[in-house]
C-alpha cells in the first residue's frame, strides 16, 4: 500500500471518551459481551444497539469510538511484513511511527528457508510483537495486520519482488498459511493478530499500477493468482485480502466481484476484505471507471470491500458518500450491515470485547526484541540464504587459517531495511560478525572500496561542487577539492548515488534544485538516484531517476542535469543536458585489490540498497549489479583466489562480467540486524546453508516479455512454463555436504481424481558435515489437452542430516491438485493421464523419477451450439480481455484488425449454419468465422452494428458455410469492439 496519513488526534479523543464510558457499558452488561455466547449471537446483539451513523462509522479505517455503548476506538492496518513494521501516527501532518523491534528478513528471504515450520515461529513472534506494541498505544498500533504479500514472483523486474515469497503458487501458500498461522495465534477462537493477505489479485507491476490492466486468461487467473491467495485463506490463516491498485481484465480491484463472492466461498469463516490506500478514489481519478465518487464508493461496497482506506483519520468524505448512496438507491442498509457485521466479527476476534482484551491481552511490550526472538531472527537468516555457487570449494573459510580477513565493499559495515521494514534496536553488520567469530587473535578489516570520482562540465572545465552550509550544487571548483569529489556507488539497474566527500551527505534532486544533503537514499520520493549515461565520445549525462517512479503523471519528462548561466545545477531536457567527463581519482578496485591481497581470505559483500532502483512505484528495468560492483568483484578475486562473494539483494541478480570468475557465492536478502550473525555462522561452517530460490534467475533480462503480459502459459515464463537455460534454477542451493537419493516409491503407480498420492524416497547425506536438504517433487502431465508446465512442485519438506545418515521422506498431495481449469466447461477437472513425478534437489536437479496413471477423465470436444463465453478462449492473439459490466464478467475486447481467438476441437457435428454472438462497440466492424486458422477457410462474416456504448450489448447473427466434423474454430476481427459470448446454430 501507499502511505496513509495520520490517525491519532480523533482515536486519543475516542479512547479518552471510551474510557470514561467503559464502566457505564459494564454495567449494563449486554450480550455482546459475554465472550461465553457464540460470535455470531454476540454480533448480532451489538449490531443491533448501533445507529445507522455509528455503522457507517465503521466502514472507515479510522473507526471511532462509541462511548455509550463502551466501544473503543480501533485502525486498521499495523504493516508487519517480516517484522512490526510502521504506523501512522500524526494528525498534524503525514508522517510514521516505526518500530523499532526484530527485523526479520525480508519476505523473499523467509521464503527461502522452505521451512514453514520455522517461519510459523516467525509469524507467532512478529504478532507477539504487534500486540506488545499495541499495548503500550493502542491507538498508535491497531492488531489487524497488513501481511503477507502474497503476489506471485512472476517478474523479477517487479519493484516490489522482496515483499512475496515466490514465483510458485504451492510454496507461497505453504508459507502464507505458516506465516499467516503465526501472526493469529493457536487459539480457536480468537486472534492474536488480524492478517490481511496483499494485493488481490495479479499485482506484480508497479508502472502506472492504478491504470494498467492486468489480462488473465481463465486458467492463468485460476490455476496460478488465485492459487497463491486460496491457501492461506481456506486454513483460516487470513481474515481477509486487500483489494489492489490495479485492474483485472479491465475492472479495478478495487470492485473486484471476488471480493464478496469467490474469496469469501475459499473459507465458512467470516472475512474482512480493505481496500488499498486512496484506492476507492482512485476509481474516478485517474481511473475514470465511474462518473462520480458516490457511484465508486456504493460500487466497492457492493463488490466486497468493507473498510474503505480513504481520507487518512478522517471519515467524514466517506461518510457523505455513502449517505448519498443510500439516498440515491445505490445502496441499502442491509449492505452497510453486511460490511459492518465483518468488521465487528474481526473485532470480537481479537478480543476487544473480553475481559482483558481476550487470550492475547496480556502480552505487553516487554516481548518487543527479546533474547528470544534475537535468537530466532539469527536463526532464520541463516537458514534463508543460499549458496548459488562453490565451485572452488572456497566455503566453509577454516577460522584456524583466515588469521587475516578482508570484509569489502559497499554493504559491509552497513545492514539496510526497506519500506517495510522497521528500524533495527542495534545492527550486526557483516564486519562485525567476522570480527566477532574469529576473536582477538585475528585482523580482520573493512573497507567500502569506493570509486572517488569528480564530474567536470566539459563545456566550462568546471567540477560540480558543494558550496556552504546550504549544501547547494553548482558547477565551480576549477580543480577537484573535497567538496567536488563525490563517492560512487552503482546500485543496480544502472542507478548510482554520489556521496559528497566533503559533507558526507549524498546528492539529492530536492525537486530540481540540487542539494547535497541527505544521509541515506529513502522517503516516499527517493530523490538520491541517478543514472550516469555514457556517450559515444565518453562524455557523460547525469539523469535524475529520484522521482522517476513509472506514474507517468508524476514523472518529470525533462530529468537530465542542466547548468544554469551562474552554474547552478538544474533539470532540464536531454538535449540540453550538460556533458560531464567521469575522472575516477581513487579506484574502489585498486583499494581493494591490494586490501584482498595481504589477507589470507576476502568477503566481498555487494548488493542492493533497498529504497534504490527498484521498490514500491517504481519497477526495474534491468537485473544486472552495477559495473563498479562488478569491477570490485574481479579485482578481489584476481588478488586473491580465496574470496568469497557475497549478494544482499532482495531480487534475482545477474554478474554478466564476472559469472564465470566468481567461485563461491552465498545470496541473501536484506535480513535484519542478525544478519552479520548468521552470515559468519555460514560463511565459517557453523551452520551448513540450504537456504532455496524461490523464483528463477534468468540470464538476462532480454529474453523476459513485457512486465505487463500476465499470460505466463503463452509467454513461456516462471520455472513452471520457461524452456530456455536459466542462471539459477528455481529451488537451487547448493550444501557443504552432499545427498544421494534412492528407491522413489508411490503408494501406488495408479489415482483416482479424489484419491492421495504418497510419495516415498530414501535420502542419504553422503559428505563428512551435518545438513539439511531440501527435498523437492515435481509432477509433469505427458498428454494434455492444454499446455502443461513443464513441470511443477507438488510437495516439499526440509530435513536434517547427520553424516552418513539416511532418513525416509514422505512426500503427499491430492490427485486432485493435478486439476485444471477446463475453460471449454467452466470448471476444474482432472484429465485421464499419465504423469511423471519427480524428486530432487531442485526443479533441474532430478535425482528420481517414476510415473503415474490418473484415472481422470478426457475432456471432451467442444460443444459450440451451447452458449459459450468468448474469453473462454484456447488461444488468441492481439486480444485483450475486458470487463462485461462494471459489476461482473468477462468478455474479449481491445481488438484490432487481424487480432483473433481460437476455440480448439470443436465439434460442429453434421454442420452448423449459423453464429450468434453477444456484442458490443462503438463503431462497426466486423467477426470473421474461420476453420483451423486465423487465415483459414472462411464461413462467414458477423457484421457488428455502432451499439451505443462498450457495455451496451446487442445480438449479431450471420450464416456460415456449412462445415462438419471436428475443428478449431477462429474468430478474427476487424475494428474495436467487444464479445460476451457466442453460439453456433444449426
């Protein structure tokens, strides 16, 4: 979500007056709370005493308090994604209130330990937290929390990649539930905490988020981004989703008709589904999906939402709109009831209404970064990372040899979080926890290794420079001093900060008027980026990228540096940019070179600054490290073959120019303040790494399609469609020991649809250290009507090892989870089929294999004389899918000329005759009925009329050639209109 503002002014005035009203409620003693009556009874007698302003009340995320009837003021949304993350706060202006408590790794990196188990202790302390804080200001903290994000890796450009888990749709579910389970807590009826799943649905771009639409064929939709929300959902580990900033199939999230229909059917439990921040508003600017904000408002009711995430602590615009509403006809009182009856079953959940806040009341702020949780979080960031490569058996490093270690690079004294991220209570940073683990009798030392450099204008001969106090920018020194030297850091994706050698603060863009004032790049605008962009001539132009954030309406179309005539920097066009020469005075690379070559062992730490190149807003555009990264890198590594290379990243990261030289490389994300623990527990043996991947790590991102097309089936994208030769295969990580399997056994080589499939193999840690594997099973369907994934994980589980031992692993799942969504019937099935399964410690690194029979069913031909949806397509091309209404379905539109679907296997029988179709455009055009292609046989032509309007459907009828048999049937367009359904006649 987007930053909200404040809320606490109107919640201290609603708690004070609570207070004094709770003895009064007490008194009284109503139904509603006597926690011994059923929820449902106790909601029911509380929504019954509420007026019709006091229900209304409730729809808003700042929600009021009720002094007469002694109900307190409650807010949504405490952020808690790998951690108490922040709160907003301040009713004299926007602003957070971070936490300062255990800073777990980020969500990619909890993901990687591939285990749920651990990562439920995660979600348990995490909640313990939310309720620690809570108790100290529950105002400040609410208990419903806005995590996970379970938005699927699909792209590793997306700018958000470190908020999910994975690519795959069955180990982001195994890890949402684990998670999920955690932060509510083992007790049957209440909660611990209120998790809200992010973003429903198919959110994994950032550029133009509120406008793009994201197109999902039925089965994409169904097997793939809903798969990833169902899990948590169905186990009862989430009590609702969060509506997103983008459209599906033309619609906005925002009135998505999953929200109150197929969501709520995933569960009998009662859920409470948010909308995005300003999302509601959003639906008439910049989306314009509805003429006016009260047709909005009623519509997300309508749609499912029930909290609106609007106006800040402010509800009153809300409040006005949906009283417009209900005056208009737009809505009734029943669906404010319905909306408030979610809300207040939440909140006897979390037990407001007990005595003692309920089972969880207790806690206090004493559990906020305890010994306990410090161990954890050490704990899980060594279990998170991943050993890409050891091909030279660098790792483990002996302590009894490594008397001289030097730590290098950008991220080895410094532990950064992110925009979810909470402020860390202390920090052990990667040189502090070598210094740590080797002791006294060792020298180990520490350096950035940053290329000094000075940007002369070619044109002057003049250097940028930082002038006084002010820490304005000009172009003025004539030859570099302190103040015109700057300390270079390229980031990733070709984004660079400079860091004034003088004042030690970095350039900013401050808006255009250039400062050099900052000490770390963040802020909602992260205004420290910049892109150095080399000429032909070896000139350089300085691109300003700090608001560059892909809202086109907030993107400066003229970011380059220009000089004023009295030398003040300034933005302007590209052609007006000024031309900059680089003069590197200290090369990071030589620094480090020579620190590398008087050690016995180097650690190159290198990676991402998460509020840098990619992050919320603000997508990637290329994977690759930056060169000087890269170039620090080769030169370690030329100076001392004993180094180790070391990723913090929250992405998949490519090293185009130094792939091949680096021997031993351990990834890891972002992981909170033990990070420095756990990375010398790795990096010295202590604990034997397995963390996995959790999304493929393509070569480049060349080959990778728009970040917009969704259609991973037709792309050829994730590890479950992708055929080419990745970097890093999903699942890899590699061990310091090694495991043999064997004797892969099924229950039996036979399943019924409705029948378990139980897989057994014998695993054996054939090396000389204890480690666990991850073991991993994959499925592959051999014949198919549709395109299959070319293999896809169905069970997993992570074990330990002793040397020498052997340890029988049972894997399981549903035959029922080898299913499909059969768009020709609308409906899942299990094909008759033989599949392989396979077991591994990756999804290339097969180690097993044996086959299996699904006695399903074969999915018969087309059946075109009964009315058949038209984006129920088998294949298209150009198309985009669309919304029917504004309220519900979907319909093929967007066309232009030549665009076309296909419907496969049809059966026209004897002959059909005719094409009826539900239409609608704004201008004529035209259907052409094709056989077996799009430049096929013609049957016929359905001409389509002007109708009025995109939502105005009429029926259109033309004959067809007579044509029998079995075909694939083509329908090509000519024009832009729209398609609801279709029905051949005879």
């Amino acid at each position: 979500m987007s930053p909200r503002r404040p809320l606490l002014f109107a919640a201290v005035l609603g708690l004070l007056t609570t207070l004094l009203a709770a003895p009064a409620a007490a008194a009284e003693d109503p139904p509603f709370r006597d926690p011994s009556l059923p929820l449902n009874q106790r909601v029911d007698d509380l929504l019954g005493r509420l007026t019709l302003d006091e229900k209304i009340s409730l729809l808003h995320q700042s929600q009021a308090a009720i002094p007469r009837l002694g109900v307190p003021y409650h807010k949504n949304g405490t952020e808690a994604l790998h951690g108490v993350a922040w709160s907003n706060d301040d009713a004299n202006g926007w602003s957070q209130t971070f936490a300062s408590g255990t800073v777990f790794p980020q969500a990619v990196g909890l993901a990687s330990t591939w285990d749920p188990e651990l990562i439920k202790k995660v979600g348990s302390a995490v909640g313990d937290e939310v309720r620690g804080y809570n108790s100290a200001d529950p105002v400040a903290w609410g208990t419903q929390v806005w995590a996970p994000v379970v938005n699927l890796l699909r792209d590793p450009r997306w700018g958000r990649n470190e908020e999910g888990y994975s690519e795959d749709p069955l180990l982001t579910g195994a890890i949402s539930v684990a998670y999920g389970k955690g932060l509510s807590g083992d007790d049957p009826l209440h909660l611990k905490t209120a998790p809200v799943l992010k973003h429903y649905l198919a959110n994994n771009n950032e550029y133009q988020r509120s406008l793009t639409s994201s197109n999902l064929p039925p089965r994409v939709k169904h097997e793939y981004d809903e798969a990833a929300f169902r899990p948590a959902i169905s186990a009862g580990a989430a009590t609702g989703v969060m509506g997103s900033y983008n459209l599906v199939n033309g619609r906005p999230n925002t009135v998505n008709p999953d929200l109150g229909g197929l969501v709520r059917s995933w569960t009998d439990k009662t859920l409470y589904n948010v909308s995005d921040a300003w999302a509601p508003h959003a639906l008439t600017d910049p989306e314009h999906y509805f003429d006016n904000e009260t047709e909005a408002f009623a519509a997300a009711l309508k749609a499912g939402i029930d909290s609106f995430t609007v106006d800040d602590d402010k509800p009153a615009v809300m409040t006005g709109l949906i009283k417009d509403a209900l005056a208009k006809g737009l809505l009734a009182e029943s669906d404010i009831d319905r909306a408030v009856r979610h809300a207040l079953s939440i909140r006897f959940r979390l037990g407001q209404f007990d005595p003692g806040g309920g089972p969880y009341g207790s806690i206090t702020k004493e559990v906020v970064n305890s010994p306990a949780n410090q161990r954890l979080n050490r704990e899980t960031a060594g279990k998170a990372m991943v050993l890409l490569k050891n091909s030279r058996r660098t790792l483990p490093l002996d302590p009894a040899r490594a008397k001289k270690v030097a730590v290098i690079g950008p991220l080895h004294d410094t532990l950064l979080s992110d925009w979810y991220g909470g402020k860390m209570p202390y920090q052990v940073t990667p040189l502090d926890g070598i210094k740590e683990r080797l002791g006294a009798g060792a020298t180990v030392t520490g350096s950035e290794a940053l290329d000094r450099v000075a940007l002369k204008d070619v044109k002057t001969g003049k250097y940028i420079t930082v002038t006084g106090d002010s820490a304005a920018v000009t172009v003025s020194d004539t030859t570099p001093t302190a103040a015109s030297q700057f300390d270079l850091t390229d980031w990733t994706d070709g984004v660079t900060t400079l860091r004034n050698a003088g004042n030690g603060k970095l350039l900013t863009g401050n808006w255009g008027t250039f400062l050099a004032n900052s000490d770390t790049p963040g802020g909602w605008f992260v205004q420290q980026q910049f892109k150095l962009e080399k000429q032909a001539d070896g000139a350089y132009l300085v691109k300003y990228v700090g608001y560059e954030i892909n809202e086109s309406w907030w993107s400066p179309a003229d970011p380059y540096v220009t000089i004023d005539a009295d030398g003040t920097l300034k933005m302007g066009a590209k052609a007006d940019a000024a031309r900059f020469a680089k003069e590197v005075l200290t090369s990071g690379a030589a620094t480090a070179a020579a620190q590398a070559k008087a050690a016995d062992a180097a650690v190159v730490v290198v990676g991402s600054d998460p509020f840098v190149a990619g992050r919320e807003n603000h997508d990637r555009t290329g994977l690759a490290l930056g060169d000087s990264q890269q170039d620090l890198i080769a030169a370690v590594t030329k100076a001392n073959p004993n180094t180790v290379v070391v990723l913090e990243d929250s992405y998949p990261t490519t090293m185009p120019k130094v792939q091949d030289q680096v021997g031993s490389l351990l990834w890891t994300t972002h992981a909170g303040a033990e990070t420095g623990h756990a990375l010398a527990d790795v990096i010295f043996g202590d604990v034997n790494p397995a963390g996995r991947l959790t999304q493929t790590w393509y070569k480049s991102e060349a080959g990778l399609p728009s970040i917009l097309d969704y259609d991973i089936t037709k792309t050829g994208h994730t590890y479950l469609y992708y055929k080419g030769s990745p970097l890093y295969p999903f699942g890899h990580g590699l061990s310091y020991t090694t495991f043999a399997y064997q004797g892969l056994k099924l229950n039996s080589g036979t399943a019924r649809p409705d029948g378990t499939v139980t897989a057994t193999v014998k695993v054996t840690n054939t090396g000389g250290r204890a480690g666990d594997e991850v073991v991993q099973l994959y499925t592959h369907q051999a014949t198919s009507r549709v395109t299959q994934p070319v293999k896809q994980l169905r069970a997993f589980q992570r074990v330990h090892l002793a040397p020498g031992q052997t340890k029988a692993v049972t894997l399981s799942f549903k035959a029922a989870d080898l299913a499909l969504w059969d768009v020709t019937r609308g409906r899942w099935t299990v094909e008759k089929a033989r599949h392989d399964v396979m077991v591994g410690g990756s999804s290339s690194a097969v180690h097993q294999r044996t086959t299996l029979d699904v006695a399903g069913e074969k999915i018969p031909p087309r059946d075109l004389f009964r009315t058949t949806r038209a984006a129920d397509f088998d294949d298209y091309a150009g198309v985009e899918l669309v919304d029917e209404t504004k309220a519900a379905g979907d319909a093929v539109g967007r066309t232009a000329t030549g665009d076309w679907i296909a419907f496969k296997d049809a059966d026209l029988r004897t002959g059909a005759t005719g094409l009826t179709a539900g239409v609608a455009a704004t201008a004529p055009g035209k259907i052409e009925v094709r056989l077996d292609g799009p430049t096929g046989r013609t049957l016929g032509t359905l001409q389509v009329p002007a109708t009025g309007g995109l939502y105005t459907y009429t029926t259109a009828r033309t004959p067809l050639a007579k044509a029998g048999g079995r075909h694939d049937l083509y329908l090509v367009f000519t024009g832009d209109l729209r398609v609801r359904d279709l029905t051949l006649t005879k």
